[in-house]
C-alpha cells in the first residue's frame, strides 16, 4: 500500500516543461519576428492574425524547429525566421481549416471566421502564408524553401483528400493514415527538418529528424482524434464530439464501424451523413468506440508511432535537447490518459 | 465622305493577335506545365483546377512573361515554368476571390465554388499557391522567389484591404488606387519583371518592365471595373452589375459620387450598403455614371496608365516584342469603347 504510494507519487507525468526550458529564449525571439512580420497597413491584418496567434496556442511546430536546432548546438538565430515561417503556414492552415469546417469554436475561444467572417479569414490566411514563403525567401535557402514549399503543397492536398473522404464511412485505415500524414504529419516533419538543414548537420541527421516530426505529427493527430470522443475532452479546448457532428470519419470511427454488428454499421452510416447529431448520439457513438476497443486502439497506434519517433533519435547523443524532444513525445502520448 | 470612311475602314483595331502569335510556341510550353502540375492522385484537385484553368482564361499574365522575354531574344526554357507559376497564383487568387464574393459566374461559366462548394475551392487555391512555389524553388533563383513571394503577399493585403473599404462610399481616389495596385497590378508587375530576371537583362530593364506591368494591370482593372456600368458587358463574360450589388466602390462609382448632389450621394450610400439592388437601381447608377461624366474620366483615367505603361517600353528597341506589348496595352483599353 505504501509501496503503491509511493510508485504513484513518483511517476514522472510526462511535460512539456523541458521543451519550454530549452527553447524559452530563443522561441521570445521567434515571438518578436511572428508579431513584426504580421503587421500591416491594413489593420484587419494584424487584428484577426493577432487573435488566433496571440490566442493561447503552443507555438509546438516552431518549437520543434527551435528544439531539434538545439541537437546540434547550432549557434545562429536563423531559424527564428524560419520557425516564424512554420508558424505562419500553420495559422493559414487553421484559418482556412476553420473556414471549410465552419467551426465557431479554436481553443476554447470563438474563431476568426465568426468574428470577421470567411472572406477576411480565407485572405488573411493567404497573407500569413505568403509572408511565410518571404521569410524563408529573406533567409535564402533553396533547400529550406524546397523543403516548406513541398510541405505546403502536400498539407493542401491532404486537406482536399479529407474533404473528399468526409462522410465516406469506408474509408480505410489506410487511406486515413495517409490523410493525417498528408495534412498534419508534413508539416511536423517540416519543421524538425529544416533544423539540421540550417545547423548543416548533414543528410543522416535531417532524415533522421524529418522521421522523428513525422511520427510525431502521426502521433498528436491520433490523440487528437481519439480525444473528440473522450469524456473530458475539454481540457484541449476542442468541443468534444465537433468530428463526429461534421462527419469526420477518423481513426476511431474507422475502427469501430470496422468491428461493428451490421446495427452499428447503419449507425455510423447514418451518422457519418450527418443524420444522428443529437448528444444522444454522441453518446452513443462514444460508446461503441469504446466498446469495439477502438479508443484503447487508436490510443496505442499514436503510442506506437510515439516510440517510432523517440527511436528516429537514436543517431544523437544524449542531452538536454534530445532528452526535451524525448519527453515532448511522450506528452503528446498522454495527452488523453 | 468619302474620306472619312476610307479612314474608318483603315482604323486598325487593337488587337491581342501579335501577341498570341509572339507568344504561341512557348505558350504551348506553360500549358504543358500548367497540365502537368496542375495533377495530383487527389482526383477533385485537377477536376477543380481544370475547371477553371481550361475554362477560356486568356493567360494574359504568363503571356507578359513570355512576351517580356522575347525583347531580350531570351533562348532558354526557364520562364515556361515561371510562367506557369504566375498563372497558379492568379488561379488560387481567382478561387478565393470567388469564395470571398460569394460569385456565381465566371467568365460567362459557373464558378468552382458553385459546383464543388466553398472548402473545396479554399483548399484547391492552396494547393496551386503551394504548387506556384514548388515551380519557382525547382527554378532555383532567389531574386524570381522574392518578387513573386513579395507580390502574393502584397496582393492579399490588397484583397483585405479592398474588403475592409467594401461599403464604404467615402473611400477616396487615392486609396482606391492603392487597392488595385495591390490586388492586380502587383502579378503584372511581378510577371513582367521576372523576364529579364531570367534573361539577365539588368536592373534598368526590370524596372522598365516591372514599370510596364504595373501600369498595365491599373488601366487593365480600372477597364474592368468601367466595364460593370457600361451596357455591353457581356463580352467580358462578367455579369453587368456584380460590382454594384456586391457594394464594390470602384472608380466610377467614387468619381460618381464625388461628383453628385446630395441626393445621388445618399443613393449611393443607399446602395454600396445594399439596399439598392434591384435592376431600376443599376440602371439608375449606370445613367449618374454616364451623365457625371465618370465613366468617361475612369476610361481616361485608364488610358494614362495605358500610356504610361508604353513609355516604360522606351529602352526597348522597336521590334516585334515591343510592338506585340504596346499592341496589348491598345487593346486593353480599347475593351469598353
């Protein structure tokens, strides 16, 4: 009994507080050219930027920049510009997510699109991600801006193939790995691999660093999903049950439909067409991808795709930045615990 | 009499034909490459794209390109791609343009997002935007990736800004003018320019012909926008009236304005806030237009730009390019006589 306590009291929770440590001064500086560069004569620029990038997110993607950068003890500041450029296409890429979803809710806070509406959205999300590709043209490395711009075309591509795959109950495990690694996982891998490229630390390094953000990215999109249908969801700030309601036919889903009674089948049809949006249903739906094993499943694929990407950074040596990048893994793992 | 039909007969009519002919082989060449990587394994992305890219644009902006080479007897293929990357921009700019008016028609056709929806032409803009860049990366020069990088994010600042003044019938001459150097004229500048960029033609040559594009893109919008109150608009495929029903201050309607009793002025603020939008209201706007005498000064207005533009030609030798460039400009403005 005490022995338990004692094993319960000692569990390190993983956190994100040594990827925060590590990248504190550096990431003020990626602040300070994120808030310079989205400013604008035009003042809805920097009104409706400001509200989604000052608004309460983690700033992950740049991060991971300023992280992975940390490996080699790279001792320049170019990749505040081009963690400010991550940053950027990821806020396009929420901006115009927001604007095809229709959502109201980003964080617990309402969305741009509802504040100012969808053409202001959808234009200032063209904005950002042009000012994106002039801070990597400013920073003037072909090899950045080929890595970026590849990223972008693949994120895009990914967005249309889960537009086209919405409501499509017999989607594939498959085909839904390639979306997430397409819409989510691209970008990730992006931005940790851009690191080695300015730290000119060689080939082995950015593969190695573009399949630890890939994993990664894989990882965070599967909690991310398995979340919508847990109990206490809130804690993202993601209304729970907003996939399930827009027809979104993720991990869970696909699993659940996969190993249900011709019943639930219809269920899930049904649902997925957007024809069972009561919370009734919800909690109907929640309870089958409980029951099916489809949540403990989804949760240990993003657990398997975590180790993958701990394991993708066997090639560097042990230390503070390694350890961070480490543990910001396993954070994103249990997330959902 | 019979002199003054001699000399009707005789009256050359500008024409885009010495320009189609300049350009012919080559722009055969972009379209291979517009096709090529307009493609994607996600079937509704060349479906949308194809729609509204083999759907009777004129590539006026890859023309200039190409065009603007030949002054220089340029002999590589480099702006084939270059070319096709400025026509993806425009493309991805017109699908959110059309997302952002809630448009319907298009060149006389049914616009993307009518037939796919709004987030389908949103993603399939970001797609040809990311694509524009791959093309540009693949080409390798940082100079052609900063004007054109430069250019994207100046005309989507354009494009908010134009929003932020729709409605607003006080908005004056000058900050209208800003608005259309941003949202149109900056891609003619920027597809001019990029030629001698390419053909290593010097700094005076690309600011001759950044100088000629810019010039042209203003009379080219300030026609279009003459073009929504003159009644043959038709052969512009655009539908009469948009510009009005859509609260759109555009030259005419300022100079109109500017120019009318108190009384037009509150019909005009009437209807740029939407409450005049029936067919007895455009007619209404279309007759104050003519009879303040601001259609005619918006056609004038643009034929200063237009001659402005031929004068940046001056370094130029006489030649077969110049006289297909001078010969486009005629025929933008002459479009609403």
């Amino acid at each position: 009994m005490t022995a338990t306590i004692h094993h319960l009291a000692g569990k390190r929770v993983p956190s994100l507080e040594p990827m925060l440590a590590l990248t504190g001064a550096d990431m003020h500086a990626v602040n300070a050219v994120i808030l310079d560069r989205m400013q604008s004569k035009v003042a809805l620029i920097p009104e409706l930027a400001g509200h989604l990038i000052a608004g309460g997110g983690k700033r992950l993607r740049p991060m991971l920049t300023i992280a992975s950068a940390a490996l080699f003890d790279y001792p320049g500041t170019r990749h505040h510009k081009l963690a400010a450029a991550v940053e950027f296409i990821h806020t396009a890429t929420l901006l115009h997510d927001d604007v095809v979803d229709g959502s109201g809710l980003r964080r617990g806070k309402r969305t741009a699109n509802l504040i100012w509406g969808n053409p202001a959205s959808v234009l200032v999300g063209d904005f950002l991600f042009s000012r994106a590709f002039e801070l990597m043209v400013e920073d003037g490395s072909l090899k950045v801006l080929r890595i970026l711009s590849h990223a972008s075309a693949v994120i895009a591509e990914g967005e249309v193939d889960q537009l086209t795959a919405q409501r499509q109950v017999e989607t594939s495990e498959e085909h839904y790995l390639h979306i997430i690694n397409a819409k989510t996982a691209a970008l990730f891998a992006a931005a940790c691999r851009i690191a080695p490229v300015v730290a000119e630390a060689g080939e082995e390094a950015e593969e190695a660093l573009e399949s630890y953000g890939r994993n990664l990215g894989i990882a965070f999109q599967l909690i991310d999903d398995a979340i919508d249908y847990a109990s206490d969801a809130e804690v993202m700030g993601k209304g729970v049950g907003d996939d399930f309601r827009d027809g979104k036919v993720t991990l869970p889903v696909i699993l659940a439909h996969a190993r249900g009674t011709s019943g639930d089948r219809a269920f899930w049809k049904a649902a997925m067409q957007g024809d069972r949006t009561a919370d009734v249903d919800l909690a109907h739906a929640t309870a089958l991808i409980r029951d099916t094993g489809a949540l403990a499943d989804t949760l240990e694929r993003a657990r398997h795709y975590g180790r993958r990407a701990i394991d993708a950074l066997a090639p560097f040596s042990a230390g503070r930045a390694k350890a961070a990048l480490i543990e910001a893994v396993e954070f994103a793992v249990a997330r959902a615990y």
